[in-house]
C-alpha cells in the first residue's frame, strides 16, 4: 500500500450536508480455490540468469503479482493477475497461454493464476518450495501421464491438502492411479484444456455450496458419449464433459478414489479454518491458560468453525432435531498426562461431523389413470 505524506490540508467549505465518500477496493483472493500450472521440463529453469524476487516497476505494470526462486533447484515460481499478464512471460501460442486463456475464459476464475517452471526430475524438492503459497488446485502443463505423473500424484496423496487434476484421451491411464483421494482425473481430448476450465469454472466457487457435476466450461466442447462411453469413464472415477439434454456439463464430481470432491474440499476447509483461527487465538491472547477457562476457549472456536462450516453447506442437518450435526469435546486438564502438562501441549480437543451429500441422479414414479378399458 502507499501512503502519500501531505501537510496540506483540504479547504473549508460551508456546507449543509457533508458526503464523505470512501472507496472500497477488492482484496486478494486467497481461498482454496486458486490455480498452480505445473511447467516441468528437462532443463534448468534458471538457465538464463539468476531472477530477483523483488519486482521492479516493469514487473509490476505488467501485472506480475509475485515472482520467487528456489534456490535449491532453481524452480520459478510466478503469480499473474490476468492473461495479457501471463502472455508477458509465455507468449500467445504456447502451451502455457493456452492454459491460462481456458482458466480466465470461465466466469469463476480467481484474481491471479500462478505458474511452477520445474525440473522435472526435481518435482518433489519444487513442490516442496511452494506447496503452502497461494494456491490449491494444480495441473500439468504438459498433459502426459507416465511414471513421474504416477509420482507427481503421491505427492498429493501424502499431503491431504491439496487436488491434482489430471487429463487425458486415454482413461486406461487412470487405472494406475486407482484409489487416489487428491487426484481428479478428467477425460477429453487433449486439443482443449478441459483440467484449466474444470478449475476455473468451480474451484472459487464458495466451498460446501456446489456439487462439481453438472457445471457449464466455457470454450469446452461437450461430448455425445454413448452409454457404454460414460460407463467406462465412470468405473475409472473419472470425469468427462459430455452433452446432456442440449447443454454442456460435467459428467461427474469424483477424485479418482470415487470419492467426491466437494466432501474433500470441505474437510480442507474445516481443517485450514480451525488451524487459523486456533492460531489467532493463540497469538491474540496473552496467554491461553492451562484450566477450565483455556480449554473452554479452545472448545469455542472449533464450536465457531463448525458453525460456519454448518452454514456454508459443509455439515449436514439432523432432521430430528433441524440442528448441525458435529460434536466438539475437550478433556479436562486433570485427564492429560504429566508430561503434557510440562510441555504446555494440549490434545484434548477433536470433533466430528457428518459431512453434508448431494442429489445427482433422480428417478420419478408417475402413474397415469386411463378411461381406456381394454380386453381382457
């Protein structure tokens, strides 16, 4: 932000009625909806020369938001804040463009998408560098699925918290990554980049309110999948774009482990939301006593959590009682261990919820009463 200095004060003017006018400008999406282009390839990525992390006037005016080096394996990792931007670094044409011009063609798309340029074979230790900077949602730059993809996808299995979405033409590829609960696989052709639109059209969308089937891509032609097409897309746990009743949607809303991505997307949110506010709490405090009252304390914000992840749409309603349906306990200090207590280390708190489903499929029983009577 910039602060102007200024001595000068304004003139007085006699006035009636004063209208005093401020002017509120958007903040930075940072969610878990924001977008990471994974750029691997075989050279070093910093070949050319050293960048700095500070960003110059030129960098800035172009629309660079941030601009950071790995040192240990030379990564890169950009942050743009539209198209014109990205076309600055990777020009019109290149596979990059044409993902990033797929992600900001959708009307959900984030303020800023960021770009890895990797070493391929250095995947982990790149990743590692940046995996807890702005983003959630990563896809492959180079849509081809081999070894390292198998590896790349392990990555996000282990870690919980971020998705990698995959796409291919050839959905037998998926049967090695059978079972993974962070990698969503997607089949169409590899002329458009249906993973960039997949992304951009839902990823933003408020987390615990959308199903990720039945979404609209824009630029994205729909297929006319026949039944034993969509079977067999289905039993990979993939996700396609196909036609339906006249109109483009995707087919599905599963990771490859079948399960669904807005359940998973939820238990993320719940769990960064605790921690944040659970740090809050710590770091505004004086301090956070070892008794009843700061156990009390803890057991409020994780109530607080799962009453907002209640009213997102991410808890599901008790229809007895038309309650959340979570619980949230805390064990007294005199349950926790001598060692603990020492330690200043408390883990007495948990909670559980049931995790709020969706409608995707509807059968209707009609009945038609005829005047008909007919032979017997």
């Amino acid at each position: 932000m910039v602060t102007t200095i200024n001595s000068v004060t304004p003139y007085d003017h006699p006035m009636d009625v004063n209208v005093v006018m401020t002017v509120l400008r958007p903040q930075p999406v940072k969610d878990l909806g924001n977008i990471l282009l994974l750029n691997a390839t075989s050279a070093d990525p910093n070949a050319r020369g050293t960048l700095s992390d500070t960003l110059n006037s030129t960098d800035i005016l172009n629309g660079l938001l941030l601009r950071k080096t790995d040192k240990t394996t030379g990564s890169i990792y950009r942050e743009y804040k539209n198209l014109d931007a990205v076309a600055v670094d990777y020009k019109e044409g290149t596979p990059v463009y044409k993902k990033a011009s797929a992600y900001f063609a959708q009307s959900n798309h984030s303020d800023r998408i960021a770009v890895l340029d990797y070493n391929k074979s250095k995947a982990y230790e790149a990743l590692k560098a940046f995996w807890y900077f702005n983003w959630t949602f990563a896809i492959c730059v180079d849509n081809t699925i081999d070894d390292s993809t198998v590896n790349l996808s392990s990555i996000f299995e282990v870690n919980k918290d971020h998705f990698l979405v995959l796409q291919t033409d050839n959905i037998s590829q998926y049967t090695q990554l059978n079972g993974q609960n962070y990698t969503i696989g997607l089949s169409h052709d590899l002329d458009e980049p249906m993973d960039a639109a997949f992304v951009g059209a839902i990823a933003t969308r408020p987390v615990g309110a959308v199903t990720w089937k039945f979404k609209n891509l824009v630029g994205i032609t729909a297929q006319n999948l026949t039944t034993q097409e969509l079977a067999s897309i289905n039993q990979v746990h993939a996700i396609a774009y196909e036609e339906m009743m006249g109109k483009g949607q995707t087919s599905e809303g599963t990771t490859l482990s079948g399960e669904y991505i807005d359940l998973l997307h939820g238990v993320l949110w719940v769990q960064t939301t605790a921690q944040a506010k659970l740090e809050k709490m710590l770091q505004e405090n004086g301090k956070i006593p070892y008794e009843s009252k700061g156990i009390a304390m803890i057991g409020a914000v994780l109530t607080e959590v799962m009453n907002k992840a209640y009213e997102m749409g991410i808890i599901m309603t008790d229809d007895a009682t038309g309650r959340a349906m979570f619980t949230v306990t805390t064990t007294p200090r005199e349950q926790q261990s001598q060692k603990h207590l020492s330690e200043r280390f408390y883990d007495g708190a948990s909670f559980e919820y049931h995790a709020s489903s969706a409608i995707h499929t509807i059968t209707v029983n009609g009945t038609v009463d005829s005047d008909t009577v007919l032979a017997a």
